[in-house]
C-alpha cells in the first residue's frame, strides 16, 4: 500500500529523455552553432575593441575621462574624488588592467540590457497578455542557478566572451525589465488622462509622458541591473571571461586568501563606483519632479 | 436660439466584462445597487439626453458617484458608452478613426482637471504650450502663444518654474492656460476648482466669469458645490446615480426643484447671494402717471392694493397711499400731486443680490418697487415674499 519508496519514472526511460534531449541540442548546436556564432561577430568584435581601447590607454587618460563622466553625471566634488581614489588603489594594487577588463564587459552587458529590457518592458506594460507571459519568465531567469543556462549557452557557442555576456545579460537584465513595467504602469493616471485629452498620439504618449515620468522607477531598474551583472563577474570567468573574476576564481582553487580579497574588493570598489554615479545622476536628472511623488 | 454644440441622445454607461448583456435588466427597471449584486457590473450613465448649447457655461452637479466625470469624459471620449449617441456640432464621435479622434481632441476641446494633471518634468511655459506641442506647432510659436496665455492668468514671470514649485490655485491657473492656449471652442472642467482653498476658488472662479465674457466659449463645468454651479452656470443638470434629474437655469433648481434629491441640494444654499430681486419679484401692484390728485385716485380705483408708484416726467418719485390722497378735501382733488403727497421708498434694481436688498426691505410695511436702469418699473418685493423665499420655500416658475 504505503511503499516507502516515491512513484518515480522508470530509470531506462529518464535515461532515455536525457540522452534524447541532449543528442538533440548537441546536433542543434552543431547545425546552428555557426551560423549563430557569425550572429555574434560584430558583437564579439566590438567587446575586443572595447576591451583593447581600454587597455591600451594611458591609464591617466582613462582615469581622466572616468573622473570626468563622473563629475559630468553627478556635479558632485566628493563622488568624483571617491572615484579617483579608488581607481588609483586598483591600479596601485596592480588590478589596473582586470579592472579595464571587466569595466569594459559590464559596460556592454548594461548597454545591452538596457538596450533590450527598456523596449520589453514597455511591452509589457502596454499589454496585460504580454506582462502574463513575461513575468514567469523573469522570474525562472532570476532564479535558475547560473551554471545551468551557461551549459547550453557553452554547447552552443563554447568557450569566451560571448557566451559569457550572454550568461551576465540572462541574469541582469530582469530588474530593467521589471521596473520599467512597473515604472510606466504607475505613471500618474491624471497626467495620462491630460495627455490624451489634448490629442497626444501614442508615440506622443510615451516619449513625452510615460517614460520621463517612469524614469526614477526605470533608473532603480538600471542600477540593480549593473549591480546584477557585477555580480556575475566570478562566474562569467568559469566560462573564460577574462577580468576581476579570473584571479578570484584562482584564489579559490588555490587558497591564496589575499589575492582573493583585494580582488574581491576591486569588484566591490566598481560596484559601488557605479551605483553611486548611477544614482546621483538619476537624482539630478529627477529634480524638477518632486511634486510627483505627493502629488 | 443659439446652436446646438453637443447633443446627448440616449446614452447608456455600464463598466464591466459585458454591458450589453445588463442592459435588459436596465430596461426592467433594477437599481444601480441591484445590478451591480446581481451581475458585478457598475451602471455609471442611464438614459442620458442632453443638448448643450454654443457659448453657455453649463453646469454638471452631482453626490459623489453620480457619473459626473463618466459623463464629460464621453464628450472627448475618454470613455466610449455601452449605448447611445454623441454628437459635437453635428459629428458622431463615436465614428471618429484613430487619427480623426487625435485630430478632434487636438483641436475641438480642452481639458481642465481636478487634480492639475500637469506635467511634472515640463517648465510652466511648456506645460501650457502642450497642446501646441501636440499639434506639432514650433517651439517658438508655441511658447510665444504660451506666454501670452500665462500673463492672461496672471501668472507672468512664472514660466521657467516647475509645476511643483507652484500653490494649488497657480497650477491650477497653469490648467486652465493650458486648455485655453488651443483655442478650443470647448472647454470642459472636471471639478477644476475642488481642490482648491475657498479664497482662491472664489477669484478662479471671478477669472473664469471675466474669461468667459471675452471668449464665449462652452464650458462644461463639474462641481459638487451648489454655490460654484449657482454662480457659474447658464443652465445647470443634476446627475443621481447616473440619471439626469433635472436640467435647467440656476433659478428653476432653485426656486422649483424636481425631487427631494434636488431639494435636498438646494437645501443649504445661500439663497440670499444666489438669487436677484428679478428672480423673485411679483408684478407691480400699480404704476400711477396722472398729475392731480383726483387723477392719481381715478388711477388707483381699478388697483386691488391700497398704494401704487408714482412716475412722473423725472421718473420714479415715491409710493401713494390710497388713504392719504382720500383724506385731502374734496376741494384740493384738482390740486397737482406734490411730494407731500407721496412717500418716499427706495426703488430697487432688478439684478440686485437679495443680500443687498434686505435692509431696505425690511425697513418698510410696503413692497419696494423694482425699477431697471430705463427707469421702468418691473415688479415689486414685499417682505413677505422675500422672508418666504429666503425662508426656503419654493415657488412654481
Ligand atoms: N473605470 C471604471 N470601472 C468601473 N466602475 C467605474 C469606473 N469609472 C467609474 N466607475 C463607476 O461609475 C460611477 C460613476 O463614477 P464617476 O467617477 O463618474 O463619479 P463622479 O460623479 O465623477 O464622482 P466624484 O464626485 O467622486 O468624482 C461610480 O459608481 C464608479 O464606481
Ligand atoms: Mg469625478
């Protein structure tokens, strides 16, 4: 009656599916596997010529026009001070050219996801059947453990940059989405209602109502993702991305403790470089906009 | 008779999954209350027909949940009805296209609303301009015609700040620019000045009057406050529970209301400021013209009071009293009527407010007669029927 053992699948068949599923996307990959990777050229292209502008900058120069963009976004002396300094003890602690490198992946991983999750997201706040679809989606993205969607994406295009952003992007890309979701649909009704009273065409709409005022909701979107993708540098260097993450991942195997943690901490001085640059400049872009929140 | 600029025929609003299919339930007569248990869907308009004329302020009131606001939003069609037919100046919006809909919006009406609807991120001068920005017109034209609007509100100099950094009645001042910068011939307010503190109420509502006489427009105003309706409605509707209870000139609401809903909204109003002598006056008792005593008598006999007006050559000079002029002696019947012949008793102007009637009213056992600016005399106001009218009495009009 009772069997203590669970019901399950007979093991010949599980094997069975495995194999099947798995002889399958292998002769996937290897139908598709180049033509899909000739997809990526200009990309994988791009993130080498990114990647060498960097490193092949006089460090003076780079940390200039860092400082620069900095103070550009956020007027603010202090952050930009913080900037310098800490740009000076990666470089001092010779991480200069890791931090170049994964500087240059977590900048074309933002852009991309960006570039993709704000039309997504927009999408999906237009439409409640879309936001159905996507949401669980979002949600599997979140929490599926990183190392199971690199396997596929490692069968498909093996080992290096491209897969490597396409695993940072997988993972970072859903706060962009989701927020900008939310951001456009939280948009005051009053405000959308005076849009469309004086005739404003949906294009109209949302470039000159629903996204500057999502804007606050779509910049927290914008820095948890940066913050996303930092946090994949360690894994992204499993599968060959090189940077930060690559000595980290040695320290590991190796037990240099040290090694570890000033790295470590090189990820952290970005991560916070980024977020408070990010979010100094959403503030300053958001000032007129006070009234929105009590209104 | 002025045209006809929208007209409302048979217009039916349900919210929920399936309208039509309330609709015979509708027909049999269920509430709002029994429909919404029954099916889960809301009735927000019943059966409304309505003709709104060119240039009138014509006032929606209503309690709260009425369908106030469901029933000027079908005008820009913000909202689509379940049932029924709108027309602005002949077109059925309903069988406006896309495009055509964005043109007609653009162009044929504007909007003010209760909570601003400003655009935050936008200056004074470009939220104004907004409609104008819509239509594609030129940055320098359009917050050229901006400007002009602005200080027309009085509200010059104020056009790089933010609509945050401004009071209530100053963004509301920015709504109202905004809607008028079109050049729309419609305006429709939804409960515009509700959110405001009764002091600057009061001068938007002064601004919109002095507007109003310049511009001619058609206004459809929404308010919840009789005072405000009384004060700028041509003509004003009553909504109960999406039905329309009565339509007509601020007077007929007052004086005759249609139910005990309406009665009980007239209830509190201040008739004294609401209502002018002309609203409420009866007609002269008589009006005497004749040079001698006898003649003055011979005038008063076919009269039922015991007093009449005298009028001579400068006009209005005071009240006769049958008994005065009968206890002169036969003798002095062929004399010439002069002032200590007759009393003397303020007249009134006919568009004069209760209120500054009252005192004068009051002072005297005789109706004051009502006299316009040509010096004719129209009616008279006794204090009687002033204490009935403001005692809150009605009256059949
Ligand atoms: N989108 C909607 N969905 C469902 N019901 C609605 C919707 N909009 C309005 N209603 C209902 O229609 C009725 C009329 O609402 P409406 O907003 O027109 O009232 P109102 O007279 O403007 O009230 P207020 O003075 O509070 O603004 C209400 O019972 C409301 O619940
Ligand atoms: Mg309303």
């Amino acid at each position: 009656m009772f069997d203590a053992k669970f019901p399950s699948m007979d093991r010949a068949d599980l094997l069975a599916i495995r194999k099947g599923l798995d002889s399958g996307y292998r002769e996937f990959s290897r139908a598709y596997g180049d033509m899909i990777e000739t997809f990526f050229d200009p990309l994988l292209s791009f993130l080498i010529w990114f990647e060498q502008l960097l490193l092949d900058a006089p460090w003076w120069l780079v940390l200039t026009i860092l400082v620069g963009i900095v103070y550009g976004a956020t007027r603010s002396w202090k952050l930009s001070v913080g900037v310098f300094l800490s740009f000076l003890w990666v470089g001092y602690f010779g991480m200069w050219e890791n931090t170049m490198r994964t500087m240059s992946i977590i900048t074309v991983c933002t852009v991309i996801s960006i570039a993709l999750g704000i039309p997504i997201g927009i999408l999906m706040a237009r439409s409640d059947r879309v936001q159905m679809v996507v949401t669980p989606l979002l949600d599997v993205m979140q929490t599926m453990p990183a190392f199971v969607y690199l396997i596929p994406v490692v069968m498909l295009l093996g080992i290096g940059k491209i897969p490597g952003v396409i695993a940072v992007v997988i993972y970072a890309i859903p706060p962009v989405i989701r927020l900008t979701n939310l951001g456009i649909r939280l948009v005051d009704k009053e405000v959308l209602e005076a849009g469309d009273a004086y005739g404003a065409s949906s294009v109209q709409r949302l470039v000159g109502i629903q996204l500057p005022l999502s804007m606050p909701t779509i910049m927290a979107g914008i820095n948890q993702t940066i913050m996303m993708a930092l946090s994949m540098v360690v894994i992204a260097s499993m599968i060959g991305v090189k940077g930060l993450g690559q000595p980290v991942l040695k320290s590991i195997t190796n037990q240099y403790f040290t090694m570890g943690l000033l790295n470590g901490l090189a990820i952290v001085a970005l991560a916070i470089v980024f977020d408070r640059a990010s979010q100094a400049y959403a503030k300053r872009a958001q000032r007129h906009m006070g009234g929105l929140e009590n209104a | 008779m002025r045209d006809t600029q929208i007209q409302v025929d048979g217009l039916y609003k349900i919210f929920g999954k399936d309208p039509i299919s309330v609709m015979p339930l509708i027909e049999q007569g269920k509430t709002k209350d029994e429909i919404l248990a029954e099916t889960g869907h809301t009735v927000g308009l019943l059966d409304i027909n309505l003709q709104i004329q060119k240039g009138e302020t014509f006032v929606i009131m209503g309690l709260s949940g009425s369908g106030k606001s469901t029933l000027i939003r079908h005008f820009n069609r913000l909202i689509d009805p379940s049932v029924g037919q709108i027309l602005v100046e002949g077109t059925d919006v309903m069988q406006l296209g896309k495009k055509e809909l964005q043109e007609f919006r653009r162009h044929k009406m504007s909007m003010v609303f209760q909570r601003f609807g400003l655009m935050p991120h936008w200056s004074v001068v470009d939220n104004v301009a907004y409609g104008l920005k819509v239509q594609g017109i030129d940055k320098t034209e359009r917050r050229a015609k901006a400007q002009e609007w602005l200080n027309t509100v009085g509200l010059g100099g104020y056009e790089e700040q933010y609509p945050s950094q401004l009071s209530g009645g100053q963004q509301q001042r920015v709504g109202l620019a905004r809607a008028l910068c079109t050049d729309a011939e419609i305006l429709l307010m939804d409960e515009a000045f509700s959110a405001l503190d009764p002091l600057i109420r009061s001068e938007m509502q002064d601004q919109l009057i002095e507007l109003q006489e310049k511009l001619h427009k058609t206004i459809i105003f929404i308010t919840h406050d009789l005072d405000e309706a009384l004060r700028l409605g041509d003509r004003i509707a009553i909504l109960k529970d999406g039905m329309l209870v009565q339509v007509g000139p601020p007077v007929e609401i007052l004086l005759s209301p249609a139910d005990d809903y309406v009665e009980a909204f007239v209830k509190d109003v201040n008739r004294a400021r609401a209502l002018t002598v002309d609203n409420v006056m009866k007609p002269p008792a008589y009006r005497v013209t004749a040079e001698t005593i006898g003649g003055a008598l011979k005038q008063m006999k076919n009269s039922t009071g015991d007093y009449g007006y005298y009028f001579n050559k400068d006009g209005y000079q005071g009240i006769l009293l049958k008994e005065t002029l009968e206890s002169v002696p036969p003798t002095s019947l062929d004399d010439q009527l002069n002032a200590e012949n007759w009393q003397v008793l303020p007249g009134i102007s006919p568009d004069a407010l209760l209120e500054e009637v009252i005192p004068d009213t009051l002072a005297t056992e005789y109706p004051l007669p009502v006299i316009d600016d040509k010096g004719g005399l129209k009616g008279e106001l006794s204090r009687d029927c002033l204490a009935d009218v403001l005692g809150g009495k009605s009256r059949s009009v």
